[in-house]
C-alpha cells in the first residue's frame, strides 16, 4: 500500500545480510535528477522521469538509467544507456536534466552539464544534448544535439571524451506550454575566448549575431522561423522567452541602438503558424510599467505588470500593478486597469504611495490568476528590506475585473529574519526567499491551490533552525471560497518534503531514519 | 490503534445479527500468551544457534532472526494475530488429524497454528512449529482438505527446518571466501563497479530462489505424504488446492455503475456520473518487457502447472473420492468473509475493507454489519484525508489491478469533502 520509494537505490530489495547490502549498492543506481513532465497543455502532472548514475564507465562515460513514471507514480518504463559527460581538472560538472517535455506520443529529454564545485556553479550549464522516448514502443533514440536547428547524433563508447568543440555550437531549447519546442539559432560569431574571459564585451556582438529563432516539433522539424537582425545595422534586437500557452508564444524583445522612447516590448505570436499578433510596448499613459507574469484564459492573456512613477524603475518604488489584458487572436489590447497599493486602504493602513503600511512593511504579490469571469485571484506575502531583511505574513485577495477588492485576508506566520539580506521585495522574491511555493488547479473546473511553508516554531532563531516546525499552509479556492488549512512537515520521527503532483493531488516525500516514503495525497477539499 | 479498538468495541456491542464477526480484536490476554509461548520457542532455537561454528555465519543467522523475531512480535502486539473458537477447532482439528496419522513425526503435535488478518491469502512456516493461516485463505478454498495439503505443506516446512536452513543457506553463500574475493576485487575496480557487482549480485539472489523452488519442492512431497495417511481417498484434492491457490488472485466480482449509483446516492446528494469518469489508467501504455531480473529466476515458488505435473507423475494421483462439506467448513467459509473485511479495517487497509465491503453489500444490501463497516471505513477515510495519510489507508491506481478496483480507487478520491461527510452521515443512521 505505502509506495515506498528510495531515491538513491532503485532496484534491490533489502536483505539484511551485509555482504550482500554491499553489492547492492555497488550495483544499483545513485539517483543524479528528476524532471516533472507535464500534459502538453502544461496544465497537469503528465508524470515523472527519474535519471540514475548506474556505472562509471571510464572517465568521462556513465551508464545512465531513465526511468518513467506514471502521474501516480506507476512505472511505465526505463532504459539504460552510456552517456558523456564534459569535465576538466578546474571545473566539476554533473550532468542534470534541463527539462522533459511531452508532445503526442514523443517524450524530449534535454540534458545539460552543469558545473557544481566552483562560485559559478550557478551559471555554467554547457553541452546541452537531447535524447526522445517514443511512448507507443518505449524505444530510446540516440543521443542528438542541435546545431542551427540540424541534428547530429551522439555515440558514446567506453573511454570516449568529450572536448568543449563538441558542444560550443550546440543550441539549447525551451520547452513551450504546447506543442513544441522553442529555440535561438547558434550565434555567428561565438568566440571561445568566453568560457576563459568575461562575455560582456562579446555580447551585443554576440547577440546581433542570432540571426534567427524557430518552433519545432517532437521530430526537430522546423514549424515555423523567423529570420531578425538581417544585416549589420547597429539597431538589432535581443530577444528572450518569456511565456506560452497552446496558442501563444510571448517573446520579450529589446531593441539595441534605437531612439524609439521605449526600446523593450512583448511580442505575441501565434505558436502554430509564427505570425505576430500583437506586441504590447512597455509603455503607459502614466507610469513606467514592468511586465511580471502573464496569465492565460481560452481567448486572452493578461500581463501583470508592475508599475512606476518615476524616471527609473527602482525596484523599492513600485506603485502597483496593472492587469493588461490582450486578446490572443486578434493581439488588440482589450483593457489596462491599475491597482495601487493605495487601494489596499479599506483593509490595511497604506502610509506611502510605495505600499508602506504603518511600521509593518510591504506587500508583493507572488502569484496571479485570471479567472475566467475577469476576476483575479492573488497570492501576497508581506515583507521588511532592512540590514536582515523580514519575511512576513500572507494575503490572499480576489480582485474584481475593474481592480477593486472583493476579498482580502492576512494569514498569519511566523515573520523570518533574513540575515544580512537587505533587498527589495522583487529581489527578495527572485532568489526565492518568500514562504509562498506555488499554485495549482485542483480540478478542470476554476478551483485552485495555493501552497506556503512556514516554520512555526517560537523562540529564538537559535532555536528555531534547531528544532524547527515546519508546516504547509494549504488554502483552496473552491466554489468561489477561500479555505484554509495547514499540514505539519517536521515530525518526531521523520521530515516531509511537498512536491507538485497531478490536479487536485500533493507529493509527499517522507524522509524518516530508516526509510523514505513518497506518497499521493489529495489535497482536502 | 486503541481509537480503533474503542470504535470495535462500540461497533460489536450494538450487533446482533447472525452473519457478524464472532473476532474478539481487543484480546491483550491473547496477544500476551501468544507472544510468551513465541518467545519460549524462539529462544531455543537461538540458543541452538551456538552449534554453528563459523563466528561471522553465526552473527548474521542470529541478527537476521532476531529481526525475523521482532517484527513477529510487533505483529502480535498489533492484533494482526486473533483467538476464534471457530476456526481454532476447525484448524486444530486438521492438524490433529495429520498428527495422530503421521506418528513418525511426533513433532507435528506442537504445531500452533495462527489465525491471520491480512489482505492476502495465504499460508506460511516461520520455524519453531508454528504455522500461520490467513483470513482471505479460508474464504478463498473450496473444502477442508485442500486447506488439509496446504497445512500439510506447511508442516512439512517446518518438519525439514527450512526457515532456520533457510538462513544458513544464504549466511553461508554470502559468507563464502569466493563471494568475499568477488566482492574485494569489484570494490578495487576503477569502472565498471557496477556491471560487476550487478552480475554477482544476481547469481547470489537467482540462486536463493532456485534453493526456495527446491524446498517448495520437498514440502510439496513430505506434505502430500502426510496429508496422504490423514486424509486417505482425497489424494485429488491436493491438487486441486494447487490449482485453487493458482486463480486466487481473479477478481470474482466487480463493482458496476449501477451498484455505484445505489450505495452513493442520498436525498441531498444524488450520486453523480462524474465521479466514475475518472480513468487514469487506459491513457498510458506500460512497459511489460524484462528489464533488469529474469522474473522466472526471482519467483520463490515454482509455477503451480509445474507443481501439479510434479505430484500427478510423483504421486500417481488420480480423482478418486468426493465428499460434500461439512457444516463445520461452511460455517467457517461463511464467518471467514465478514471476518476477512472486519481485519482489514483491523490492519487499517480502510481502502480494500470499504471495497470488499461494498462486493459483499450488492448481495446483502440490508446487512447492517456490512453497513456499519461501511461507515467506519468512510470514517476512517475521512480522518486520513484530513492528515493527508490516504494513501497509507488506500491503494493508488496501478495497472495490475482491475477495471472495478482502480475505478473504485479513483472514485473514492474524487469525492469532495463534503461529498464524502454526506455519505458518513447518510450511513450513520443505518448504525
């Protein structure tokens, strides 16, 4: 009944004889990643691909293993196979899983080789290579990478190096919320001076250099292209990804060298066919906006973004945010509505124009949803930028389709202290520091979850970090109604660690001392 | 546990139908003497454990069976292990008879056979004469004397010491000084560790198994010899215990939208299609080819075709006499039905209690045992969903089980909070 689950040894069963333990951990595997794999809509939990070193092979070959999961954790299949990986004397790397997208019956598994033993570790994610799982005949393909969008098969064999040649013109792709994959073309000029030197110099080099960027499906075929910065102009465009759902791809673009009053601006594309739709500029009649999230209904997307009444976007001078609504087929911006935390009034005592309220702090929204009836749902975390910055309590608000407040709620937690971090609440909220997790729906109706953790341990920070109460805030917005619950994560005995699951489901992973147990549990609503 | 046995207890005193649980669950003075007698026995064994003269092999039999022990015992603090007037006679008496017709093994008479809860049939040697009987055993064969071989058989374990040998065996294997060299000398390897670890790895477990398939072979034979003195003219009936155990796992029954619809439906809450639509099975293709064991190598019994092939030809076993059941048999198949799904609530799998309880309800639909079993496991569901512990409670959908169970698994976690307190109140006032 207890799907127990050890993540470093997959496959042997526990004999208590030791010798015997000793070969099992010899032969079995040591768990590298995990990768969520979702409905090709992104929507829901699809299932889980699990990847274990088995074998050292020779000195840059491992024996790799995948194993697929179910979305209620049943196997589906696995298969091993011999895998390269890069290393040098100075830096360490490990290969982790960049992302696994399903499209159809094609799983795409991207896999990167990441430094993890120097300060840049955080940023050196090279060697980014493919591998496809068919999921009518399980077969595995070769290993492929892509170089200006054309494939070139991977072999491996005992004793096989891998030389940075081998990769400094392979393309990385992005998973899209549909269908398909999304890529930039390899720059032109690439100069290898940049693994040793700063990139800086190199870049706008670099990025005029792109030349073009495309969608492709499950096979690597090119769906669509489009070519940019032809020519050697000293206008060029820098482009990056910033969101998709099944119809639309949203591009931010930035254009260098112009004397347009607002070089940055979106683009909406139609993700099937490449045409542009709509473009919305950073522009406001009144303030300096900042695009923050965007959020998908059946026939529309919604920017949020953040809102500034001064010449610079100083990250502590927001002044609210703008809900700018776009319809996906025509790209025509249908509405712009603006919240400023001055609105928060009825309920909170807002002092300044920048959201202070009495001698408490801030409020950042954390996460948005547009509800089809054009109300939004916001998650809000309150917080302190001071020498050791404060984390504080949660707000849940509904807003309605004009940007008044139809609900508002403070949950109460336990403030944390964040020691010698003095940042601003979007910088607080990058790095991760805020107690909220995420949000999920709960069923193919308008019903969602919102998750936080919070350690509720009273006393000193001492005490807090040594035995700490960790406990999941669960509040479920169902029927129109908010409900709030809470799940204790550290027991007497054992840790549990959440994790996203299929709609409606949370994934426990319970680490006690002898064991690790992760389970499906369905959220209680 | 002890809120359990409270609502047991509640649960028991306010019936008084004919078709109940004659189980007392909350018997401590039981649970004390059984586990005074196991720890008796099991000390001489350990004991005896001096006679082995490699120090290293001796260690790893007596920390093995000392865990074997401890977990034993954790069972029968737990309650897993019940006294019944009715099925110890009905059980004492087949191992009498095989005693006293089988005198040139006086050991046979110490044998203390347990009655199981569990949630799967069957029937297990532990050493030290005892002998353990699960509950869905009973309600799963179809006379005495296929129950008798299958008692037989286990003696017959017990008889030939195969746990205790068991262990020695496999202590000897690993302990060997060529499986310590292998061992050394793959520990040494630059590459390649587990290549060749895996390969020793799998001959040391394939080759326990062949030995388990060996033993199951010689219990085979010394229990048909013994079951053959106790139970003369019923040789076929060994076989078909063989061919009984074989289909034990097909599912007999399912539940249809239909019976969906009658048991989930009150004047408030009128039962709903939706909840059944929930198929997450039949949207994926699962891999069946063999990816890592050889599956034949890692069974511990052998198949039963080959086990029935075996005894036919070893045996001469031909059909011979039949006879009708006798009240006993019935009264014992009958009670081992509400008993197998009253210890599954026992033993907290709330899930399969509530399920095997629902099949029994579609052909006793005004049975208030069933019914209140009912609503205790919903009760029971209820509590877990609330910690967030279902799943500890109630299987998840897998692609081995049945249409009708994974369509019950999924329903059962479709159902919103108060969808499901509807139902609770609905079936606490049949209590």
């Amino acid at each position: 009944m207890k799907k127990y689950f050890t993540l470093l040894f997959l496959f042997f069963v526990s004999i208590a004889f030791s010798q015997v333990q000793k070969l099992g951990a010899l032969s079995s595997g040591q768990f590298l990643d995990s990768a969520i794999i979702y409905e090709e809509n992104g929507e829901d939990v699809w299932g889980y691909l699990l990847a274990y070193k088995i074998d050292k092979k020779s000195r840059e070959v491992y024996e790799l293993e995948y194993v697929v999961l179910d979305k209620n954790l049943n196997k589906l299949t696995s298969a091993k196979f011999l895998e390269g990986m890069f290393d040098t004397l100075l830096l360490k790397f490990k290969i982790e899983l960049t992302f696994v997208k399903k499209i159809k019956n094609q799983l795409i598994i991207g896999i990167n080789d990441k430094a993890n033993n120097t300060e840049l570790a955080a940023r050196v994610y090279i060697n980014h290579r493919f591998r496809t799982l068919n999921l009518d005949t399980f077969a595995f393909s070769k290993e492929f990478v892509l170089e200006d969008f054309k494939m070139i098969d991977r072999d491996y064999a005992t004793g096989t190096n891998t030389t940075i040649d081998d990769f400094w013109n392979v393309q990385q792709l992005i998973k899209t919320k549909g269908n398909y994959l999304f890529g930039f073309a390899t720059p032109a000029y690439n100069p290898k001076a940049v693994a040793y030197v700063s990139e800086q110099r190199h870049k706008d080099k670099i990025t005029k250099s792109i030349k073009s960027f495309a969608v492709l499906d499950e096979k690597m075929n090119i769906v669509w292209k489009k070519e940019i910065n032809a020519g050697d102009s000293k206008i060029f465009d820098e482009y990056s990804y910033f969101d998709s759902d099944t119809d639309v791809l949203l591009l931010q673009k930035y254009r260098h060298g112009t004397k347009d009053k607002e070089p940055r601006s979106i683009e909406i594309y139609n993700l099937h066919n490449g045409d542009l739709i709509g473009e919305m500029p950073f522009l406001d009649a009144k303030y300096l906006i900042f695009p923050d999230r965007a959020e998908f209904t059946k026939d529309n997307v919604a920017f949020y973004v953040q809102l500034y009444d001064n010449k610079k976007m100083l990250y502590e001078e927001v002044v609210g945010f703008s809900k700018v609504i776009f319809d996906k087929k025509t790209g025509k911006e249908l509405n712009r509505d603006h919240f400023l935390w001055e609105n928060f009034k009825p309920h909170l005592q807002i002092t300044n124009k920048y959201g202070e309220y009495d001698k408490y702090g801030k409020i950042l929204p954390q996460d948005f949803v547009l509800l089809e009836n054009g109300n939004t749902l916001i998650v809000a975390e309150g917080y302190k930028s001071k020498r050791s910055s404060e984390i504080l309590d949660l707000f849940m608000v509904e807003l309605l389709p004009d940007m008044s407040i139809k609900y508002f709620k403070k949950i109460d937690k336990n403030k944390i202290s964040l020691q010698n971090i003095n940042a601003a609440g979007i910088e607080l909220r990058q790095y991760g520091y805020f107690d909220f997790l995420y949000k999920q729906k709960l069923n193919n109706r308008e019903e969602y979850v919102f998750f936080y953790a919070n350690n509720e341990r009273e006393g000193s920070k001492y005490e807090r970090r040594k035995n700490p109460s960790w406990v999941l805030g669960i509040i479920t917005f169902v029927d129109g109604e908010f409900n709030y619950d809470k799940l204790q994560l550290t027991k007497k005995a054992s840790q549990i660690i959440p994790g996203k699951a299929k709609k409606g489901y949370v994934r426990l992973i319970e680490v006690g001392s002898d064991d690790v147990e992760m389970r499906l549990e369905k959220v209680n609503y | 546990m002890r809120l359990v046995f409270l609502l047991m207890l509640y649960f028991f005193c306010h019936l008084g139908y004919s078709q109940k649980s004659s189980i007392d669950t909350t018997n401590h003075s039981y649970r004390k003497e059984l586990e005074k007698m196991y720890l008796q026995r099991t000390s001489k064994t350990t004991r005896s454990f001096k006679s082995i003269s490699d120090i290293k092999i001796r260690e790893e039999v007596s920390k093995s069976y000392i865990e074997m022990n401890e977990d034993f015992i954790e069972k029968i603090k737990k309650g897993v292990f019940v006294k019944d007037t009715l099925y110890s006679e009905f059980l004492n008496e087949i191992v009498q008879r095989l005693a006293i017709e089988n005198t040139d093994f006086p050991q046979i008479k110490n044998t203390k056979i347990l009655l199981s809860f569990s949630d799967i049939p069957n029937a297990y040697a532990i050493g030290d004469d005892f002998i353990i009987v699960t509950l869905p055993l009973l309600k799963s064969i179809n006379n005495e004397y296929e129950l008798a071989f299958i008692i037989g058989h286990e003696i017959a374990h017990n008889i030939l010491s195969h746990s205790y040998n068991g262990l020695l065996y496999y202590a000897q294997t690993v302990h060997s000084s060529e499986i310590k060299k292998q061992t050394r000398a793959i520990e040494k390897r630059k590459y390649d560790k587990g290549s060749y670890a895996s390969a020793l790895y799998k001959e040391i477990v394939y080759g326990k198994r062949k030995n388990s398939r060996k033993l199951e072979q010689q219990a085979d034979s010394l229990g048909f010899l013994l079951y053959r003195k106790a139970f003369k003219g019923y040789e076929h009936y060994a076989i078909q215990s063989l061919e009984t155990l074989d289909k034990i796992d097909f599912e007999k029954d399912s539940l249809t939208i239909a019976d969906y619809a009658r048991f989930f439906s009150t004047e408030k809450l009128q039962f709903k299609a939706e909840w059944l639509n929930n198929d997450e099975i039949s949207g994926y293709k699962y891999d069946k080819s063999v990816k890592y064991w050889l599956i034949d190598s890692l069974k511990t019994h052998a198949d039963c075709a080959l086990r029935t092939g075996f005894m036919k030809k070893e045996f001469q076993i031909h059909k011979t006499l039949e006879k009708k059941n006798t009240a006993i048999f019935d009264s014992v198949k009958k009670n081992s039905f509400y008993d197998y799904i009253l210890g599954l609530f026992v033993i907290e799998d709330y899930g399969k209690s509530l399920y095997e309880t629902l099949l029994f309800l579609k052909k006793e639909p005004e049975n208030s045992y069933l019914k209140n079993l009912v609503y205790f496991n919903l009760v029971k569901i209820q509590e877990a969903q609330k910690a967030y512990t279902l799943n500890r409670h109630l299987d998840n959908v897998n692609p081995n089980y049945s249409q009708s169970y994974n369509r019950y698994l999924s329903f059962i976690r479709e159902l919103r909070k108060s969808e499901l307190n509807e139902f609770i109140s609905y079936y606490s006032l049949q209590l």
